[in-house]
C-alpha cells in the first residue's frame, strides 16, 4: 500500500505554525520561512501575525552609524548588530558590501537610509553614474531610472558643479508598520538663492519621475549647500541658511506625500554664537533633533537637545522646538573624566535619553545616557554590548572623525560652504519591510 507523503506546512493547522514561527524565529528565519509556501506567506504577511510578533519582542533593533562624508573610508563607521528581533550575525555594513550590481563599478556611497531601505548611488568603471533602493538584508534591489530629460553626463556635470544639485533625498510611506511605497527626491531650484524650489521625484508606485515646481518658502534660501537630509515620516530635512551665513541657521523640510504649495523653513533654537560646533541634525524615537555643544562661562561644556515638534512655527524657534536635554559636564561629579573636547555624532534611535558623541580626549565613541549621567567608552579593535543587548563594533570611526574634525568644529569656519549631515542612521525597522513593487 503506497504511503502519502504530507508536507509540513499542510499537516500543522494554523494556530500552531503561528506559535511556532512566534517563539523560535528572528526576524532573519521569519524572512526565509515567508518564501517556503504561499500559505506560509500568507500567514506571515498578515497583519495579525504582525501585530503581535512586533508586540512579543524586546525594543532592539540592530542599527549602523554611516560615514556621509568620506568614500575612501568604511561606509559603516558604527555597527550594532546581534539583537533578539533580528538575530543578525554581523553587522548591517557587511549587508551593504553584498549587493552587486548588474555591472562592474569603481564607486559606492550610500545617500540615504529610510525604514530599513537604502539609497545607493554607483559609477561603472566607464563612468556612468546610477542610482538603486534596495532592502540589504532580504536582497532586493531595483535601479531607478535617470530623469526623462536627463542623460547620465547630465547628471555628472551636475554633480561636479553641485551649484544647484542634491541628489540624496529617500522618503517611505508606512501603511500598519509596513512600508508599501518609497520616493527618491532630487533638488533641482533654478536660482542658487531663492524663495522657491524645484523638486524632482520619483516613486515606487507609479516607475516615474514627476516635477514640483515653484515650491516656495518664506525667506530666501542658499540652496547650492544642501548635502544629505534627513528622513522621518514621509518628510525629507536639510540643514539649510539664508543669506551668506557660516552655519545652517534653518531647518528646510517637505512632506513628499501630503505635498502642498510651501517647503517650511525653520529657525534653530539655541544660544547663537556658543557653539563649539557645526549645527547638525538626527532622529530618536521617532522626533528630529538638534544637537549641540556650548561653552559655558566657566570654561567648560554644556551639551543641549532639542526636539522638534509636529506643528511647527517659522519666525518662532521657540515655539517649533522643545529643550529634551541640558548637561554640563564638568559640574557632574559622575562625568568628570570625560573631558571637554568631544563633539555631537547622533541620537540613539530608539532611546531619546542616550546620545553618541565622540571624544578627542580619549580617542573613543562615548554613549552618554542623559537619564542617569552614566557613560561608556568605545575604542577601536574590541567587540562590545550595548545597553539594550545588541552587539558593537568600530570600523574605520577614529579616522573618520580625525578626518571630520576640523571641518565640523565652529572655531575653523571661513565665509559659507556646504552644510554636511556627517553622520546619518541606517535602522532596521520593527518589520521586515520588503521592498515595494511597481503598482499594477
């Protein structure tokens, strides 16, 4: 009598698969466990499955500190890897370092990073530059076309001008904790200083490029300095300056999804003229936030954050921003040998009381926790845990910031130049995020 063989995925019922997937598998095994069937997708694809796998585990997410700056350097100067969520066995940097393109090129930096999806820009060795969003860790890539009315030796002649040009803009729109669609935006204004801007986007949804014309803005704007921006939520910011200032002296931002006639242009919040530092700007928990250093009258060192609110005010910073965070270091007896010569890297993503900074003094990667005034110190070559489990590494960190310093600090700042994110995020979000596709 011939025996039946029953497939593993028909002889459990749901209910048990369910239990199973939820207690044995990271987010890794759950990726490959959704291309084993179409019932097992189903299952994983649901928002039931989704809702509650996202609720059972611990808030850790493995998360990179990326160099925006420097291409002869490691694209990953900062890598935490090895949470319970995902169960990574390295770090998101060596992700990045397995996407291969359809052609052999001589150039890879990465423009953006959005809920998990990276935006990547390559020359071949010819030359010829392209652009591809992708999810690293599921391997999913799609090249995105050049602009119809662009050739790719348009796109380098204005990448070697940078007058009127910034290509690094990546938005998502998040539908229940998933991403279903992704924009690439592109800066196009025709005049170096003006109360409007062009935008350039393509989207996800539609394989094409559209036009924004005429978006204005409330004060004139210098907008041949813009460098990377800032993704949260749909909107895009950018470090921005009117008139022929030193500093960034706004906060430039746009919401690519609502749209609208206006690019809100908001004025930072501080003691102008203290600080030791480049304005710069990163997210935590789910704000955007200004980060600083400010000497003090005693000589020392006062580290400030703010966090900016949903509704905003563009005449008022102090209406727009919230103070998170006020330490002076050299009055708290548990920081004393931290020393004064450190400068702000980027918020935690998830905990909004624990900031990086990266210290001279002691050639290290300080993680500060605003909450209890403890520190930590990072150094190069070693292997480390972090507060919330995951695991650490530096690669390449001290050259980078050797390499930064002297550009970021206030003190060296002569007439205007470009206004650098030298640091950004790249977090893995609470889901696995495959990459949308084309709308049908």
């Amino acid at each position: 009598m011939e025996t039946k063989k029953i497939k593993l995925e028909e002889a459990l019922p749901e209910e048990v698969l369910v239990k199973i997937f939820l207690a044995g598998f990271p987010l890794r095994g759950i990726a490959r466990l959704r291309s084993v069937c179409k019932g097992w997708k189903s299952i994983i694809d649901s928002d039931c499955f989704r809702d509650l796998y996202v609720s059972l585990k611990r808030l850790s997410v493995s998360w990179s500190i990326m160099n925006n700056k420097n291409p002869t350097l490691s694209l990953e100067i900062v890598g935490h890897h090895g949470c319970s969520r995902w169960g990574l066995t390295s770090s998101l940097g060596s992700w990045l370092m397995r996407y291969s393109p359809e052609t052999t090129v001589r150039k890879t930096s990465v423009l953006s990073c959005a809920d998990g999806l990276v935006l990547l820009y390559t020359e071949t060795e010819e030359g010829a530059p392209m652009y591809h969003v992708g999810n690293p860790l599921l391997q999913e890539w799609v090249r995105i076309p050049l602009p119809p009315h662009l050739s790719g030796y348009d796109v380098v002649r204005l990448q070697e001008k940078r007058i009127v040009f910034s290509d690094s803009g990546l938005v998502t729109k998040m539908e229940k904790g998933v991403v279903v669609g992704y924009k690439v935006v592109w800066v196009l204004p025709s005049h170096n200083v003006s109360k409007q801007v062009d935008f350039l986007v393509y989207s996800s949804e539609t394989g094409l490029w559209e036009t924004l014309e005429k978006v204005r803005c409330l004060y004139s704007m210098i907008w041949s300095r813009l460098e990377h921006s800032v993704p949260l939520n749909g909107i895009l910011h950018w470090l921005a300056a009117s008139q022929n200032d030193q500093d960034s002296n706004y906060v430039a931002c746009y919401d690519f999804y609502k749209g609208g006639e206006e690019c809100r242009v908001i004025p930072f919040p501080g003691m102008t003229g203290l600080e030791r530092f480049r304005r710069t700007i990163t997210t935590t928990a789910g704000f955007l936030v200004y980060c600083n250093v400010f000497n003090d009258d005693n000589g020392g060192c006062t580290i400030m954050v703010w966090r900016l609110g949903k509704k905003y005010c563009d005449d008022d910073a102090n209406a727009s921003w919230r103070l998170s965070w006020r330490l002076n270091t050299n009055s708290c007896e548990s920081l004393v040998g931290l020393g004064v010569d450190y400068f702000p890297v980027v918020m935690h993503p998830l905990y909004h009381d624990v900031i990086y900074l990266w210290s001279r003094d002691k050639d290290a990667l300080v993680l500060l926790n605003f909450s209890n005034r403890k520190y930590g110190l990072l150094k190069e070559g070693s292997l480390y845990r972090s507060m919330d489990g995951c695991l650490v590494r530096l690669s390449g960190c001290k050259e980078y910031m050797d390499s930064v310093y002297k550009a970021y600090t206030k003190a060296t700042l002569v007439g205007g130049g470009n206004h650098f994110l030298y640091f950004s995020q790249f977090v893995l979000p609470r889901w696995l995020n495959p990459l949308p596709r084309l709308s049908s």
